[in-house]
C-alpha cells in the first residue's frame, strides 16, 4: 500500500473485506447472495448497536482488479437492504 500519493496500490487478486451495515431483521445472506450469487465468500458478524436496530458484518472475498473491487462496493451499496458499506 502507497500511501505517499494518496493512492491505494494493490497487487491483484486479493483478498478484500467490506463492512456492510444493516437492520437487524434483515438476513445478511439473502444479501450477498443477491449481490455475489454463487462467488465464494466469507461473512463474519461484527456488531450490533446500542440501539439494537443495526448490525454490521464483514464480508470477505477474492477480488480481481480495481474494477471488481468497486463494482462489488457499488452493488452491495444499492441493495435496499443495505444501510451503509465501507
């Protein structure tokens, strides 16, 4: 990683992780399924908020170059079940 420029430098592929938050009714599977289909993954819960609304997981997979990194980061931020992903 480069931080000097400002700019993130990776060797592809490799392994990436996104945040994804959502309501906690919402089932985070139904999710990525949606978003990854069949393309393998891993989710691990993270947290839940104080209120007890939210929770957050992090969902990990292979990506293949700066297109398919963002490209994932954009579908799973459309879904309507998604509150917010970093």
């Amino acid at each position: 990683m480069d931080c000097s420029q400002g700019k993130l430098e990776l060797t592809y592929p490799c392994e990436w992780e996104y945040k994804v938050i959502v309501e906690t009714h919402i089932e985070i599977k139904s999710v990525t399924f949606c978003v990854l289909g069949d393309r393998e993954h891993i989710i691990k819960e993270s947290k839940i908020s104080k209120n007890g609304k939210y929770k957050s997981h992090n969902i990990s997979l292979l990506v293949h170059n700066d297109d398919d990194r963002h490209t994932v980061f954009e579908q799973l931020k459309k879904d309507e079940n998604v509150k917010m992903v970093l």
